[in-house]
C-alpha cells in the first residue's frame, strides 16, 4: 500500500540511520527477490518490496503483516504466513531492537495505520560515575 509523501517524508526524518540503512540495504532488496523467486511471486517484487518498507517506516506493524501480505499480493494464508516468517528471520529481525524503539514512538490507529508520531528528542548521555566506569581498562606502564 502506497501512502502520501508527506507522511512518509515525515517518518523518513525521524527515522534512526539504523532503519535508514536497512530500508535502503542491498541485502534487504536481495532478500525480498530471494523470497519472491522462492515462492514463486517474481511479478510482485515491488510490492513485497513496499510493504516490506512500510513496516521500517513504521507504516505497518508486524503483528499485521501476514494479513497486509495475503491481500496486497493476492496469496493464500499459509503462503503470506511463511513469507512473513522468512522476511521476520531474514530482514527485520537484525532491526528489532531499533524497530521495537521505533514502534514506541508511534500510535497505530485500528487497521494499522498511523494516528499520531510522538516527537524523539535526542538524550544525551551523562558521563559515567567512578561506580559505573569501565572495570576492564588495563593498567598502562
């Protein structure tokens, strides 16, 4: 599913460089074809592709995504059930952890969509204390 730019560009801009590099990444588009190729669904590459998007972009939530897959690529329920277990296993599990930080700052109204985008504020860390310092440094002589 296609969304209008402005609300894309706006999750674009907030969206970690960790998100950024996997929604652009090689490997990720290597893998969307290998899946594609694997189930037999060359001819929707680009939408696998889009919703595969939506999900960094935080568009979709991937609790929703073997269901957004059987209707968007026309599949049956086993087949978008394992296609969302491979891009799971393949593609968004080396993002969780940044996907999970992500999806906090976003609202998914019902159906999936976005309802509002709270605002990320950059923390800055404080130094560590004497307590919490790195107890693994060497002495140097």
């Amino acid at each position: 599913m296609l969304y209008d730019f402005e609300q894309t560009a706006e999750l674009f801009d907030k969206l970690p460089k960790e998100l950024r590099a996997a929604l652009f990444s090689p490997e990720t588009a290597d893998y969307i074809k290998t899946i594609c190729a694997r189930h037999k669904i060359t001819e929707k590459t680009q939408q696998l592709a889009q919703t595969v998007g939506n999900v960094i972009l935080g568009l979709l939530s991937p609790e929703h995504l073997p269901q957004v897959l059987e209707k968007e690529l026309a599949i049956s329920q086993e087949q978008a059930a394992t296609i969302a277990q491979e891009i799971n296993r393949l593609i968004l599990y080396s993002i969780k952890d940044k996907l999970a930080d992500f999806y906090e700052d976003i609202d998914f109204a019902p159906g999936g969509t976005v309802a509002k985008i709270a605002k990320q504020t950059k923390t800055e860390e404080a130094p560590l204390s004497d307590d919490e310092a790195d107890t693994y440094r060497e002495e140097v002589e």
